[in-house]
C-alpha cells in the first residue's frame, strides 16, 4: 500500500522559519531549499537543507514541545515553558543542526492565569532554538536533576519572549558548561544563529 510523507507540526515548522530567514523573506528566492526523508523511520535526521551550487547539505533534527504557561510566582505575569524528554544522540544518527521548537501565546497582556483566558490561534508564535551536534550533545549530558545531581529524564526551558530564555529543568549551577555555565539561551535563538547556518555551507 502507498504510504504518504506527513511532516509534524514542529519539523513544518521548522522548515519555513528556515527557509524565511535564510531566502530573507522573498518567498520566490530559492538559494535554500529543505527536503525531508522518504522514509519516517529514518534515525536522527527529520529535515535536510540544501544550498544551492553547494557540494554540501546540512541534515537537522527536530524536538518540538507545546508551550505550557505557568505564574513563577508572580500571578499577573505569565511564564512559558517548553518540556522535552531527554534524548540520546547516537555517532551513526547524528545531525549537524538540532532545533528545539515550540509555539507560545505572545502577548504582553498581563493575565490571571488561574482564572484562564480564552486564545486566539493568531496570537501563537514560534519558539525555536538551534544547536549544533556538538552543542546539543553538551547539553544533553549535562542535564541533572537539582537535589541528586542524577540525569534527568527531562528538560524544559522558561521564557516570557525571545530575549528572556533560560534552561529551567535539567540546569544545576555549576555543572552545564553551555553559554559559560549560565542558564541563560537567548543566545540560541534561531533568528540570532542563522549565520552560523549559512557559514556552514562556507
């Protein structure tokens, strides 16, 4: 029987924030371009990108969560989260990009978030954060629990918007070594590392 190719909803996502920001916004420019593997069980690799004239393709592998909205204590200032289980990340199915995506409702409308609120889909935004193979690799392993300093099974980071990201479970001070030990990633935000995607293809 004929099978048909689905893409999720984080790897669609993916892919046309990709595409946007690398062909910059001109939907009929086609210097990059993103195909995804024939078969679904095809390990560690969810999206391949594609220069065009490049001898060289970049493969991707995409983890997506749904955003889940807590107070952090202040209860008229939302918080997002996104919660992952930790994943290994095998020599033989390894990506040269990862991207942890997600999608939060944005707004700067202070909420009572025990009462709840009633969301407009168009008020959704994208949250993605990229890694590379050596940077996810770091992180996963040094992702602990609090209390025990055991592996943790997951991971979850908070942020309010783009600019105010941090590992939440999984960070235990003085031992994750990503971004000079902070628990701050705003830094990996894609929009602020797709250079490092285009010096790839260099």
């Amino acid at each position: 029987m004929k099978k048909e190719i689905v893409i999720d909803y984080g790897e669609n996502t993916a892919a046309e924030t990709l595409l946007w920001l690398l062909n910059e916004g001109n939907k009929n420019l086609t210097k990059y371009s993103i195909f995804v593997p024939m078969s679904r069980q095809q390990k560690g690799i969810d999206l391949i990108l594609y220069k065009n004239g490049s001898s060289k393709i970049a493969t991707i592998q995409v983890k997506s969560s749904r955003s889940y909205v807590g107070d952090k204590g202040d209860k008229t200032q939302k918080t997002n989260y996104l919660w992952l289980n930790t994943f290994s990340i095998k020599d033989d199915a390894k990506a040269d990009f990862y991207l942890i995506v997600g999608r939060y409702y944005a707004t700067n409308q202070k909420l009572d978030i025990r009462s709840g609120c009633a969301l407009n889909l168009a008020d959704y935004k994208p949250m993605i954060l990229l890694y590379t193979y050596d940077e996810m690799k770091e992180e996963l392993s040094k992702i602990r629990q609090a209390k025990t300093e055991k592996q943790d099974r997951f991971f979850s980071y908070s942020f309010r918007d783009e600019n105010d990201i941090k590992l939440e479970r999984g960070f235990f001070n003085g031992y994750n070594t990503i971004n000079g030990g902070k628990e701050d990633r705003n830094n990996y935000v894609l929009e602020k590392r797709i250079s490092d995607i285009k010096k790839f293809f260099n």
